[in-house]
C-alpha cells in the first residue's frame, strides 16, 4: 500500500507539536495544527514565522520557501480538520486517557487509510493500539525536542503494526531529513529508555547529598563529554514529565533503577518541575526561562574549605599512559615533578613518552618549543619511590588492584615526609582502604583523573571520613593551579562518574540481549537523542569490556542492586578475550593495525 503522505495533521500545538508541523511544512507537506486552546493555535503560528525568520537570515532557507511553508500550515480547533489527513500525529499530555479519547474521535473522522501516530515517550503505543478500530494502522512516531534541530526520530510498532504503516513513516522520516531507528513497543523505547534510568540515578545521587547539584552536573558534562548536566536537564524536559515517563519505565520492569527517586515526586507535588515552572533542581530567571540565578544552595565564589599546605613539587608514581598524562600536567602547569616506576627504565620510557605527547603539542600549535623544553626539564625520572622522599603530592597511577595499592601506599608512608599529601587515582577502589594501609590515613585522599589526563579536565576529588580538611583543601587548590575542574564526592563506588555512567552502559546492553534494538540503532540513538558523543557500544569498546565489567562488578557488590549487575553478554564477551577495541573485537570488529 503506498501512502503518499503529503496532508498531515499534527493534534496538539505545545512546543513539540509546533516543532513537528514546522519540520512537515518546511519539507512541502500541507499542515493542519489542531488544538482546542486558541491560544496555543497563535503561538504556533508566531513560531512559526518567527523560527522561519530565522532561518532566512542565517541563510538556510529563501525567502520565497519561507512563504511557501508558512502558506502550507493552517490551524483549527477541532479534530474534524483532519479529515483529509493521510498521516494524524498526536502530541497531547501524556494521558491515556486523554490519547484514548483522541483516537476514538478520530476513528469517526478519517479515512480508513490514514495512520495515526502518537508521539508519546512513555505509555504504551499497543494499549493504545487496541481502543482502534484500526489497530493496524496505530504507531509510535517520537520525535526529540527541539524537533527541528534533532535528527533522531523513534518508529515504534506494536504487535498490531502493519508493516506498510511502519514503512511509510520511516520514508517520511528519511524525507524529512531525520534519522529514523526502528523499535519496539516498551516505555521510553530505545533513548528515553536509558536516558531516563541514568537522569533518576542522578536525582537519586543528589537527594541523598552525596554530591552537590553542580559537582553532578560539571562531573558527566567533563568526564563524559555531555551537552548538559543531568540535573539540568531534567529541568529542562520537565520534573514531572520525567517522573512521569520513570513511572511508566517502573511498571514495567520492576527495576529499582527505574523506580521514580522520591525528589522527583517533591519537586513535582510542590510546582518546582524545572525551566517552565522557573525552579525545579536550579532556580531560573523566570517561568519559561534559561538563565540560572543564584539561589540558596549555590556555592558562595571562591569559598574553599581553609587554607591547604604549600605543595612545590609532585611526585607522580606509575609508568603508564594514565601516569605519564599526570605527570605532564603537573610539569606544564610548573610544579618540579618526579615521575617513579619499578625500575629506572621504565620511568625513562615514560618520560619519552611525555616527550612525544608534548611535541604533538608543539605541532598542533598549542605549546612553543620553549615552553616544551621547560616543562621536560621540570620531571626527573626515577627508578625507585625513594626520590620521593621531598615531594610535597604523591599521587599514584598504578593498576587498579587493591592490594598493588595498598602496598605502595605502605611504601610511600615511609619514604614521604611528614606533612606530604598522598593521592590515590583508582577509580574504582575504596580509598579509605588504601588510606588504612598507612599509619597517617588522614593524609590520603582520592584525585581520580580521567584519560587522556592532558586534555580532560575534570578530577573526582574523593574524600574519605578520615581525610583531613587541609588535605582536602590542599588538592583543590592544586586543581586550579593545573587548570582542572575538581568535583567533591564521598568514597563509595563509581564515585560520581562511573556510578552515573556504568549502569548506562549495563541497560544499553540488555537492550541488546533482549533484542530489543540492535548496537547500531541503540548508538544511533543515544548519539542523535541524547547528544552524546559516542554511542553507549562505541564506548564500551574504547574503554575495554574488561575494565567495563570491573567496574560494574564492583557497584553490584558495594550497592546490592539487583539491576546493577552486570549483563551476561558483557561477562561472555570477556570470557571469550573480546575486550574491545585493544584486542580488534569487542561488541564489533576492528581492522588489525
């Protein structure tokens, strides 16, 4: 059955809606926005010349398409409208009943032909489906705010989906310029589905006052390379949608994971739902408005907890990639840095390494040869942690084995003197158990670098219940002066990154295991839905399977969550020596080089 597809009735003119029909009209479909408020019929309207406006003065469009578009879209304010309709896309509250009560109207209204869409993120499109009379002709069709801009667009069928349906809404996508992903019918399908289980862990992370708002939000935008915070953009969607959307996700897997963080259901009861409300995780300039203001939880500018100890020097104990980036932060930003492996060659071959990563530097323009030479000159290679003996920081970069740790931390208690700061940067790993294994645990504390440690510039700085306030103090300050941005988090697994991060990863793998989508759709979509720089199977495969499955091994045991543990297909691949792109195969295959 061919469906041309080229009258369209879009039936709710919020912000979603206006942004489909701009899209539809743009592309030289005629559109009809429906909606009962004759208010929001205007503002659609408005938007519409306003955003079209806008793209004439970029350049984007012409002036004559301009008008073109704007002369295919007209509104109305009852369903009757669409009766010509090939295509109806319902973006109404997310309300059953509300939905229900749109298709039944519209089962009396259009052509046994036409398809109706919902565009909801949330309930299910097969209960839906089955209060049609024509549930064959009943599909999901959701696209992402701004719609617009976003090219991703979810095509959901129900067990009641024809086929033909499914393919002329995935052309029209295609023809609209999006990038349509084909899934199947369970609440927040492929995107908001793991989107959302990852912004209720953020919540959940923040009411129980493990980090603060701003450390959350700095910790996933510079360790993981996201467009937003996750509590800001939970401001952004809605408190109350997002709950909404995790109630849905709850009923059906029972996961505590998705079970809404109880902050949520506050925020939302007390009219504090974010951007639109003015308030919500952040206080906003106004209803509707993008500007954070202060308020009462935010840190007052330049407040630090005391004054730290005087650091000069550094030491920096380790011989690898994770060492050697340390070490040439520290040397860059002026500190005299000794840089200690197991034995003298290793540090040298270290040291070399420090020397090509900074005359990369010095080609790409980012460092002149004086300043190259200087910073070399600063880091003295050594064969033994006796060189530490003066420094005023250690930090260790060595394998992320605890009792590797322990042992060298036992090692530095001896050889630093009294007053040194000892850093460990274990991801992973309890720092109050290394912090033990000297007889001054109030003297270690946690600074977790992420790789490359030269670009990236956030650091986890983990305290432990014995670390002293000046030791604490001390590393913040350090932070600044080497030009990253430290986030304060407590000792407990993942600390704020990874314990965000890895469950992520966890439910982007049972979505495979389930054949619910396949690695391609689910990278497509987090990419293009999310704005995430790397699909969630990319990912995993640049941080090694091995490394993945550690570290959700250690949140299963230390949070006891049952949906934490780590998915079987991780745990196979691992078994199986498929570790990634460092062994050429890991959920995909990699050319040999």
């Amino acid at each position: 059955m061919d469906t041309p597809l080229s009258t369209i009735a879009v039936v709710g003119l919020g912000t979603m809606g206006t942004g489909i029909a701009e899209v539809l009209a743009l592309a030289g479909r005629e559109v009809i926005g429906i909606d009962i408020s004759e208010a929001a019929a205007l503002g659609a309207v408005a938007s519409l010349e306003a955003s079209t406006a806008r793209a004439v003065g970029r350049g984007r469009i012409t002036e004559e398409e301009r008008a073109a578009a704007l002369a295919r879209f007209r509104t109305a304010d009852t369903l009757q409208a669409a009766a010509d309709a090939e295509l109806v896309i319902e973006v109404v509250p997310e309300s059953y009943e509300i939905k229900q009560q749109v298709f039944r109207e519209l089962d009396a209204i259009v052509s046994p032909t036409t398809i109706l869409a919902t565009g909801t993120n949330a309930l299910s499109v097969t209960r839906l489906a089955a209060e049609s009379q024509r549930p064959e002709r009943v599909l999901g069709l959701h696209f992402f705010n701004p719609a617009p801009a976003m090219k991703l667009v979810e095509v959901v069928s129900s067990v009641l989906t024809a086929p033909p349906a499914v393919e002329a809404v995935t052309t029209l996508a295609r023809e609209l310029g999006k990038e349509p992903v084909a899934v199947g019918d369970r609440p927040g399908f492929v995107a908001d589905g793991l989107l959302f289980g990852y912004l209720n862990q953020a919540a959940a992370m923040y009411e129980a006052n493990y980090a603060s708002r701003e450390d959350i939000d700095a910790a996933m935008k510079l360790g993981c390379g996201l467009p937003m915070g996750p509590l800001a953009l939970l401001d952004l969607i809605g408190i109350d949608t997002a709950r909404t959307v995790l109630e849905a996700m709850y009923a059906e897997s029972h996961d505590r994971l998705h079970a809404p963080a109880p902050i949520l259901g506050q925020l939302s009861s007390a009219g504090l739902t974010g951007r639109k409300a003015g308030r919500g995780f952040y206080t906003y300039d106004a209803p509707g408005g993008q500007d954070v203001v202060p308020d009462a939880l935010t840190p007052a500018a330049g407040a630090e907890a005391g004054a730290g100890r005087a650091v000069a020097s550094v030491g920096v104990a380790g011989s690898g990639t994770m060492a050697s980036g340390i070490a040439e932060v520290f040397a860059k930003a002026g500190y005299g840095v000794v840089l200690a492996a197991r034995t003298q060659e290793k540090a040298d071959l270290a040291k070399v390494r420090i020397a090509k990563s900074l005359e990369r530097s010095v080609a790409k323009g980012r460092l002149s040869a004086e300043a190259r030479d200087e910073t070399l000159a600063r880091i003295t290679a050594a064969g033994s942690l006796d060189a530490f003996a003066e420094v005023d920081l250690a930090v260790e970069a060595v394998a992320e084995d605890l009792e590797i740790k322990q042992q060298l931390f036992a090692s530095l208690d001896k050889v630093c003197r009294p007053g040194a700061v000892l850093a460990t940067t274990t991801s992973s790993l309890p720092v109050v158990a290394i912090a033990r294994a000297t007889a001054r645990p109030e003297d270690v504390i946690g600074m977790h670098f992420f790789n490359p440690a030269p670009a990236m510039k956030l650091v986890e700085v983990v305290r432990t219940v014995l670390t002293a306030d000046d030791v604490h103090a001390t590393v913040r300050a350090v932070c600044a002066k080497i030009r990253k941005h430290p986030v304060d988090c407590g000792d407990r697994a993942g600390f704020i990154v990874n314990a965000l991060l890895f469950p992520y990863l966890n439910n982007a793998i049972k979505m495979v295991e389930e054949h619910y989508a396949s690695l391609d759709d689910i990278d497509a979509a987090m990419k293009l839905g999310g704005g995430y720089p790397m699909g969630p199977f990319e990912l995993l495969d640049v941080v090694g399977l091995d490394v993945s499955l550690a570290i959700e091994k250690v949140l299963h045991k230390e949070f006891r969550d049952p949906g934490l543990a780590p998915a079987p297909l991780l745990e196979h691949l691992v078994a199986a020596g498929c570790l990634g792109r460092k062994t050429g195969r890991g959920f995909r295959e990699y050319a040999r080089r």
